[in-house]
C-alpha cells in the first residue's frame, strides 16, 4: 500500500490559462504538453505526479504504456468493489470530507452522519463520481472527443453550489483524495510510480474541463446578470 504525499503542484492560477509546464524547475519553451516526450520524461528519477504543473493541452499526453496502467489498475479496484462505482465514490467522498469537513455542508450532509455508506440520499452523488472516473477510463484512448465535452457540464453543474460554499479551490482536495485512493490500492509497488504518473495526467485533465466548465457558467451568469439590471 502506498501512500500519496500531499501535492502542491496543482495550482489553480494554472487551470485554464497557462499552456506551459515545468520540469524540475526548467521551463519549457513553445512548446504545450501534449509534445512533452514522456518516455524521457519517465527517465527523471523525481516521479511525473511531483514534478509537473499541469494546464492540459486540447491533445491526450498519455502514451500506451501509461494508458494500458490506468486501465489494468482501475480493473483491480474495480475487482476489489465488486464494481460498485458507489462504494468507490463514497470512498472518494469520505476522505475528501475528512481533508476538507466543510465541504460537508456544500453536499447537504448532516453533521450526525459518520457513515456515508449509511447515508442513502448521498449514494447517487457517490455513484456518479465513480461512475465519471469509470467512463474517462474506458474512453482513456480519446479522452477530448468522448469526455471533454461531459467533463466541462459536470464542472458547469458545480458552479451552481457555490451559494452553500463551493469554491474552485475544491477542485484541488478532489484531486488529491482521487490520487490517495488510487496510490493506496496498488499492490505492485515496483510500478507504483508509473502508474500515478498517468493517473494524474488523467486526474488533472478532468479536472481542467470541469474548471473550464465552472468558469464557462460564471461568465454566463454574469452575462445574464448584467442583461438583468
């Protein structure tokens, strides 16, 4: 079992601007990720989650090896929960509540509730946050064309928490808790690196298209807004 240290590269003033990223420090010229050649990349001894800043680019930067990793280490959680996409994701949930409590009240959880498998009315949410991670992975060969598009309304969804707290901060803590769940459910530690290297290519593409998708429906509220007035 490994356990992920907490990350500070994911930086938020890197969503969806920049175009660049770092590697050990050096920063790379004209060129946007998806021309990183990973292979060289993987020969840095610093693993690929710790060492990238990543904005991503329009092009998947996953190479067959990474993808082939994503989908056999994904077939064993799945294994493992009995391909319940609702334990997984209250699994998720459940360590992103405990890094973040207050994000409890964002989801309408009663404070009482210590179990969230004993909590029905937050199954569904459970189920659905697996349930996207599932579909990623299944489309892991053509992520833009098959998700980019499902990714971006799931983030326009959540900007409509943000009246009971939700900030784009969040995106940061879900990343995390996805990455911790992932690194503790990887018994091979000899490719242990290899494969959260792609997994947070993979995270972190989800992530911007939500992010892309919460910014889209903020500046249309606003738009709509100003109309209004």
């Amino acid at each position: 079992m490994l356990k992920l240290q907490r990350s500070t590269t994911l930086d938020d003033a890197h969503l969806c601007s920049s175009k660049n990223f770092m590697i050990g420090n050096k920063k790379a010229k004209s060129k946007s990720l998806h021309t990183l050649p990973v292979e060289k990349a993987d020969a840095c001894k610093i693993p690929l989650y710790k060492r990238l800043t990543v904005a991503y680019p329009k092009n998947c930067v996953l190479n067959n090896s990474m993808q082939a990793e994503i989908v056999d280490s994904w077939r064993l959680i799945l294994q493992k929960y009995d391909s319940d996409h609702c334990k997984i994701g209250l699994e998720i949930y459940a360590r992103i509540f405990k890094e973040c409590p207050e994000l409890r009240d964002v989801f309408y959880i009663p404070e009482q509730v210590e179990n969230l498998n004993d909590y029905l009315p937050f199954h569904r949410s459970g189920k659905l946050f697996a349930s996207v991670i599932d579909l990623c992975v299944r489309n892991i060969g053509n992520l833009e064309t098959e998700m980019g598009a499902v990714l971006t309304a799931y983030g326009r969804r959540h900007y409509y928490r943000r009246k009971q707290g939700f900030r784009l901060s969040y995106f940061t803590i879900f990343d995390q808790s996805i990455l911790d769940f992932i690194a503790e459910n990887i018994t091979d530690s000899q490719r242990a690196e290899k494969i959260l290297g792609g997994w947070y290519l993979l995270i972190s593409f989800i992530r911007n298209k939500m992010a892309n998708g919460f910014e889209l429906e903020k500046q249309n509220d606003w738009e709509l807004r100003r109309r209004l007035k």
